[in-house]
C-alpha cells in the first residue's frame, strides 16, 4: 500500500472528477456467432487514461479492503497511469496468483469500495488488471521464480482450480515440490470446466498452468482421489496434503421430469458446449441439439453463462427463469447485462413445477408457477411464496438447471477424521485453513460454500500459511467438529 512517504498528490493525474473511460465490447450481432471473448477491454491510451482517475486515496484504501486478496490497486493503478504496465501487473501478481483470470471474472468486489463510484463511477479496476497482465504474459514478465535449492518436502494438492492453483504456486516459491491431483482431463477446475470461453478464453488458464509446470510443479490428471489413491496414500507420499476439491456436485430442484431428454444440468452442459472435444472426458462428448426455445432455471452467473452458451448454439428463444427479482440476483449485474443485451430475457417470480416430456421421453414444456416475495430467510433474501392457481405452461426444447452446487461428499465420506458438515462442506478453520485431519488443509468452495475465483485464491493463501507452518513443526489447532451429515 502507499505509505506518507510516496503520497502521490491527486492533480498529476490530471484526470480527476472526471467520468469513467468505457471499455471496449465486440458488436453483439458478430460476438453471439462464436465464443470468443467479449470484453475487449483498453488499448494502452485508453488504459493510462483510465487508471489516472484513481484519486490514490490514503491508507487504507477502499478498493484494497474490498478485495479478499488485499490487492495494492492503487499502486497499480498508479503504475498503469505512468503506462508502466509491466510493474502494474507484477503489483497484482505478488497478491493473486491469477491477475489474468480475476482482471476477467470477478465481479469486481475492489470497485464496489471505489470512492469515485457513486459520482462518477467506479474506476474499471479489473479490466485494467486483465489488461496490464495480458501485457506483462505478453512480455513473458509473469514467470513463477522457485529457489534453486529445494527444501526436500513434497505437497500433495488434491484439485487444480482456483484453490489448488494458489498453494500449488504459494508452496513452489517456498521451494516445495508440489504434485497436483485433478480429476478432469485437463487442470484448470471450473476456469476451464465451468466458466465459458466468452468469458475467459482457456488460452489464459493455459498459460498459468504451463507457468505453474515451468516452475516444478506437477500434474496428474484423470486422478480422482478418493478411488484409487486415497487421502491415507497421499499422507505416506507426502509431507503435508492440500484438498481444494471445489463444489462440483450440481443441485436438482427434486421436481417430476428433470430426468426427461433435453433437461441438463449446467456444468454438464457449459462443458459441452464450451470445452473443445478433445479436452472433455469420454462421457461428453456429444454437443447438445438445443433446438429454437431454451429455459434456463436459476438466477446466478452459472445460469447467466447457460443462456449465452445457448444463444451461441442457435436458439431463438432462451428464457432465464428465476423465482425472485432481479435485486435479489446473485450474480454479477454486469454479466447479466450482456446476457441481456445478446437477447436472452429473464422471467422473474417464476419457478418450475413441473417437465413435460413427449411420446419419446424428451421435454416439450414445463409447467410453471408464479411467485410473490415474503419475509427474509435465513439468507437475508425475501423468500418467494408461490401464488396458488398462477399456473401456465411454457413451450421448451431445451431445459438448464443451474440451481446450485455442493462439494463431492466421496473424500469426507471415505477418510477418517475429515469432518463434513451441511451439505459436505469440510470443517475447516477458515483462518488458517486446517481440517479436522493432521497434515490435511482446505480452502475454496469445498470449505466456505460456492463463490469466487478471488475468494477461492484468497482462502488458500491462508491455507498455504499454515501449511508452512505445520512444516516448520509449528503447532496447528484443528478445528472442533461441527454438528455434521457423514454417512
Ligand atoms: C459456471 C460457473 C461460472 C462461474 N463464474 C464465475 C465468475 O464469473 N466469476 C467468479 O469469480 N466466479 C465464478 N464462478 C465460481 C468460481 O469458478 C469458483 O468459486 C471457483 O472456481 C472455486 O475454486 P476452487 O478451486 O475452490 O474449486 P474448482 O474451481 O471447482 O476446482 C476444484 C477442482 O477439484 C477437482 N476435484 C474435485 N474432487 C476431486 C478429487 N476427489 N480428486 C481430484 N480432483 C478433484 C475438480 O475436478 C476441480 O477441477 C463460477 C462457477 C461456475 C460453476
């Protein structure tokens, strides 16, 4: 962070008070004909245009507490302003090992803290982040320097998305050597086997996974532990295990026809039609005829990516179904104006009761009941209650669920001392990231629930922290168990 001494005052930017410099898009009519990127972002002008709004508030610094990583973004964007992207790209690389990825996908937590926001709007941090990495991959400035001299102990990470990427590095620079575990085909977790490339192209994931590789690290994949290798192996193999397993097991709603044809769930679905053929697994292979109309029931980011996925597919008419109202939608807003403006629409206060299927058990409609919002829940949200008799029927060829995710129960349920709670979430000190388990460490979406990239990248550094410290002999306290479902 800038301290008194290297206080920059506000006039040399020159550009302060002054409105935000949009962000390059491509035309929807050309972008819904592939899945190539959207969002263009800057140009080197555009960009030290841009970042010279930054107002280098005094410590601390909004945009920097907003952001789970503790990203310096003003000295970033002080750097860019100076057209210095190179630096600005290794300032939010010495805090998130996935500058590239976050600057694409994340919904932007640091500019909600902006102070410019509300008046003029908040500084465009993450497409100046995705825009200064893409500089310094470019100039190959974003190598992983490990010590020459490795320290002797081996890490086992079980999962290579967000988490596993994260202690996988933070152990490397440590001088680790770090094997990864990962049960795709290809490492990446939800980057590349969830969020499609109009969003994050892979090439991008690629990249960090062969920066990763340059540095040591190494990768099993096709490897689901918990078969064939258990946590118990790792643990004789291996001087510390890291579990960064995501939450990959998708919801259902538990309502008639979700078994009919043409009813999918999301990541089946997105990785179909996102994922090149030979990077999928054997079992989906098959790219799914859509036809004209698609619904897609839910009203997150997973839901938002279905219904452009299917706009690029072909269908005339994708409806995004959701049971409450557009302020209580979880996903990023920004997103969900894009879905909008390629021509989805989205039905609120609605939700499926019921999947109508044809002579040949393939969907033909769904049955669909309108909703009223009452009192909060337990997720501070108003609850939707459904308004008796509101019943109607909806023509649909196609049906996405994206209603949900939890993490696979299999390693909690097959390894002892590794404690699960609510719907397999593994009991962890979200301080420290230690399991119930000696030696055994967990963070991202199979500890705290489904989020963000950031917050997955957050949770490990910590993780990684006290995984150090376990190796240095320290003494670790696991946490208590928690009231739990464990078969
Ligand atoms: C469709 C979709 C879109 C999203 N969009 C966004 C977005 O725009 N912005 C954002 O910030 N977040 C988004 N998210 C959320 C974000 O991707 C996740 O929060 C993040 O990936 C979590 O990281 P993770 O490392 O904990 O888990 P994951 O990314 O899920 O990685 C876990 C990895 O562990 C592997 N694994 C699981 N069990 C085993 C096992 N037993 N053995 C070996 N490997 C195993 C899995 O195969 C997977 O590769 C999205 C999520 C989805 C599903």
């Amino acid at each position: 962070m800038s301290s008194e001494t290297d206080y920059r005052p506000v006039s040399r930017s020159g550009r302060v008070n002054q409105e935000a410099v949009p962000y390059l898009k491509r035309d929807v009519a050309e972008r819904i004909c592939d899945f190539e990127e959207v969002i263009l972002g800057y140009d080197n002008e555009l960009a030290e245009e841009e970042a010279s709004r930054c107002m280098q508030c005094p410590d601390p610094q909004p945009c920097t507490l907003s952001c789970p990583a503790g990203n310096d973004i003003p000295e970033a964007l002080w750097q860019a302003s100076q057209g210095n992207f190179i630096e600005a790209a290794l300032v939010f690389a010495a805090t998130s090992p996935l500058p590239e990825v976050c600057g694409r996908v994340c919904p932007n937590l640091c500019q909600q803290g902006c102070v410019l926001g509300k008046r003029y709007g908040a500084i465009s941090i993450g497409k100046l982040e995705a825009f200064v990495s893409d500089v310094a991959r470019e100039a190959g400035a974003l190598a992983i320097t490990v010590p020459e001299e490795k320290t002797g102990k081996h890490i086992a990470v079980v999962g290579s998305g967000p988490a596993g990427i994260t202690i996988a590095e933070d152990m490397a620079k440590l001088g680790h050597e770090v094997t990864v575990y990962e049960a795709w085909p290809e490492p990446g977790g939800v980057l590349v086997y969830g969020i499609p490339n109009f969003k994050l192209e892979k090439r991008v994931v690629g990249y960090k996974i062969q920066d990763l590789r340059d540095a040591g690290v190494k990768f099993i994949t096709n490897s689901r532990v918990g078969e064939n290798v258990m946590i118990e192996d790792l643990q004789h193999e291996y001087d510390a295990v890291f579990l960064g397993t995501g939450a990959g097991i998708e919801a259902t709603m538990g309502i008639p026809g979700e078994d009919l044809e043409g009813v999918w769930k999301s990541t089946d679905y997105l990785v179909r039609a996102n994922v090149k053929e030979e990077m999928r697994p054997e079992d989906k292979k098959i790219v799914p005829d859509i036809g004209k109309r698609v619904a897609v029931i839910g009203g997150g980011d997973t839901a938002v990516d279905c219904a452009r996925s299917s706009i690029r597919l072909g269908a005339e008419e994708v409806t995004i179904v959701y049971r409450r109202t557009e302020a209580e939608m979880p996903g990023n807003p920004t997103e969900r104006k894009i879905c909008l403006e390629e021509g989805a629409k989205i039905n609120y206060l609605q939700a499926p009761v019921e999947y109508i299927g044809d002579e040949n058990g393939r969907i033909k409609a769904m049955k669909v009941i309108k909703m009223e919002l009452g009192e909060p829940d337990a997720s501070g949200r108003r609850r939707p209650i459904k308004i008796q008799g509101s019943e109607f029927i909806q023509d649909v060829d196609t049906l996405e669920l994206a209603v949900g995710y939890w993490p696979d129960p299999l390693l909690g349920d097959k390894t002892e001392n590794l404690e699960t709670y609510k719907w397999g979430l593994i009991l962890t000190d979200e301080e420290i990231g230690a399991t119930s388990r000696e030696g055994v460490f967990a963070a991202g979406d199979n500890a705290h629930g489904p989020d963000l990239v950031i917050t997955a990248v957050a949770s490990a550094h910590k993780a990684a922290k006290s995984m150090q410290a376990y190796l240095e002999g320290k003494t670790i306290v696991l946490p208590q168990p928690k009231p739990r479902r464990k078969k």
